[in-house]
C-alpha cells in the first residue's frame, strides 16, 4: 500500500506538471457558447440520474473478534492508579513492562487482573455490537471522498428505517436492501461483512538505525510505524443494484490502521482504528468501484478562444472531489433511439470525440478545462462529463 501511495502521488504530480495553463477570462462567450443541452424525453431519467444515489448500511460481523484475549495477549502489562492503601481506584489498558497484574504491590495482583480482564470483555462487547455499523462508516466516508455518487446519508436511513419499523443489522440480506433501496429511491446499497478484525500490540523496538546504514535506518523506520496498537480488518463490500436486484459488484479486501504507541487503550481509539481500517481497505478497490460511480458533473459555462481550436469549460467540480490539474474528462451526448421493430425509445448515451482535460484553475467546487478534439461544436451547456482518468484522486 506504501509502495502504491509512492507511486500515485508521483502520478498525480506529473499529471499536475503537464496541466494546461489558462486564463478563460481571456476569452469570449460566443453564441454558440450559450447553447443548452436538450435532453430527449426518453433520456430524462438517465440524465437525472447521472449521479446515482448511494446508500451504505451496516455490514455483517461475522468475527468472534476475542478482543479480550488478543489485548491481554498481546499487551505485556497494564497501567493502574492506586489510592493510599493500596485498593484499585482505576485501570487503563496498556503496555507497561511490569507484566499482567502487576500493580507495584504483590497482594493486589490478581484484583488487576481481574479488573483487566472485566474491562477488555466490556469493551469487546461494545465493539461487538458496533463493528458492522463502524465499518459502514468508514466505508461511507471513502465513497465520498471518490466522488461519483449522491450518497443517502445514514441518518436519512435510520429516519426511513424506524418509520418502517425495520433494523439496521437486517439489511444484509439482499432482498430487504433491495425493498428499502426502492422505498428510499437509491440506485444502490452498498453493504457486506467484516470477517476478521485483528488487536495487535507491537512493542517499542531497539533503535538500530546507527549500525546498518541507510538500509537499517529504513527498517528501524518501518518497525516504529508499527510500534503500538495495530487494527487489521478484512471485508467483503458488496454493491447491490436495487432496480435489478443483482449483486454486481464483490469484493474482498483488507485494512490496517496504526494507532499509535499510547499507553491506554479505549473503546473510542478502537472505534476510529476499525473506521481507517475499513477506509483503507477500500483503497485497493477504488478502481474497480470507479467504474460503477465514475466522477460525473456537467458543463456550466463555455468560452471560446480566437481561431476556435480549442473551448475553455467550466465543470461544477472542483477540489471537493478530488479534480486535479492534468485529469481527463469525456463530454457526454444523450440521444433518443426509436427500435424500428417494436418502437420502444431507449436513451443511447454518446461520447463525443473531445477531451477535456483540466487546466491550472482548479476552485473548491469548480474547475476550468480545456476541450481539444474534432466535436468542439457540439459541446454544449449543461452536457455531462465524466472522468476518465482517475489516477490522480486515488488515497
């Protein structure tokens, strides 16, 4: 993951150097300029839905997840706070040299021990009854950050869910994310399972950097990335087409998540651990899930240049969804096809033989183009694009 995030932002940096530098302002809106788009009647619905709507649900637990037993595996002591007299006033889990019930008193060690073990078996109850929620989310902030898609937010959902009486966890099941898919109006669900989620401790290594030269310098490096408390999860994310009922898309995939040498361990770091585990899981998916929710917007103001052989167009995304300098978008024709048989119209969507491809002037929400090709005149106002290059805006 380390070696591919090198090679993207390489990538992206190069895509960056050979963006095209204008100034639209520099540039007339011409009459041709100021034609919309006319969307054929047959063509409404898949216009409207160039974005398509998104709604993630909890995902299955299918793990034991003995957080308990793996903490106190792999944690070599805890840390306690004793109050005069030596009674237990309080007790963090963490990583301390004395060893498992060790309190700097010999009578107190196995009340440390069994306050431990009471608080790791609490937590563990506690992210059980959350890891497929926890995981859902993580997955729903990596959807927004790839862009392409309206999401359906989850408190949206709950709202729908409670009103109909049903229960977060029973959307798993197909066929019931199919029925609340069509009850709320998404396109998609997005959901599936966590089967593995692995505690870690990793305990502070020796510094060796000094003896083995640059090669020792990178491994002592690559070991304290590591030191502390380690989250591996491995899912399986599925996406569910809710107007044929087909699971067109599944995937397995794992996530790992760093959390740092602290001297405690809370139900809340592993909660944050478990969401960048799984948002980092869907990294290695990124690609193929682009091409169900490639990035689409549309053009919302046009200007052409003297000599007319090229169009600067503005595009209603910007940084917000990772549009970089240097990316490339298709400009999008929609158009109403008549079967001469039967006569049924279908909508047929069309790329035209231009490319936009985004300049220097990149804004939060908006970004200019430049569209080179041999349909400049039939750009036109309210057109959609799509992106075709994402290499830029994979994390």
């Amino acid at each position: 993951m380390q070696r591919n995030g090198v090679w993207i932002a390489a990538a992206a940096l190069a895509l960056a150097a050979c963006a095209p530098k204008v100034d639209p302002m520099s540039a007339p809106i011409t009459p041709q300029d100021r034609i919309k788009v006319q969307i054929p009647q047959a063509c409404e619905v898949a216009y409207n839905n160039a974005l398509p709507t998104v709604a993630v649900v909890d995902f299955a637990n299918n793990t034991s997840f003995d957080m308990a037993a793996a903490v106190e595996h792999a944690a070599q002591g805890t840390s306690t706070t004793t109050s005069t007299g030596a009674s237990v006033s309080g007790v963090g889990i963490g990583a301390s040299p004395a060893g498992i019930g060790v309190v700097g008193a010999e009578a107190h060690a196995e009340r440390t021990t069994t306050n431990f073990a009471e608080r790791s078996q609490t937590i563990q109850r506690q992210i059980n009854a959350k890891l497929g929620a926890s995981v859902a989310e993580g997955v729903q902030s990596k959807l927004v950050e790839m862009g392409g898609m309206k999401l359906f937010t989850r408190r949206q959902l709950k709202q729908v869910l409670e009103e109909q009486k049903f229960q977060m966890s029973g959307l798993v099941d197909p066929k019931t994310a199919v029925r609340i898919g069509k009850l709320v109006g998404v396109r998609y669900i997005i959901t599936g399972a966590v089967n593995n989620a692995l505690v870690k401790y990793v305990p502070p290594s020796e510094d060796n950097s000094s003896g083995g030269g640059l090669l020792g310098m990178l491994a002592s490096a690559a070991a304290k990335a590591l030191e502390g408390w380690n989250v591996e999860v491995d899912i399986v994310l599925n996406v569910i087409d809710v107007q044929t009922g087909e699971m067109v898309f599944s995937k397995e995939a794992s996530g790992f998540a760093n959390l740092g040498n602290t001297p405690s361990f809370s139900y809340d770091l592993l909660i944050g651990g478990i969401k960048k585990a799984a948002k980092r899981a869907v990294d290695d998916l990124q690609q193929e899930l682009a091409q169900y929710f490639p990035l689409r917007g549309y053009i919302i103001q046009l200007r052409t240049p003297e000599g007319g052989e090229k169009r600067f167009a503005l595009i209603n995304l910007g940084r917000m969804q990772k549009v970089q300098p240097g990316q490339k978008f298709a400009v999008i024709d929609f158009q109403e096809v008549e079967d001469p048989i039967t006569g049924k119209r279908t909508c047929d969507q069309v790329k035209l033989p231009v490319t936009l491809t985004i300049s220097n002037q990149v804004q939060a929400d908006k970004a200019w183009g430049v569209v080179e090709g041999d349909g400049l005149s039939r750009v036109k106002l309210g057109q959609v694009v799509e992106r075709t290059d994402i290499t830029g805006a994979i994390f």
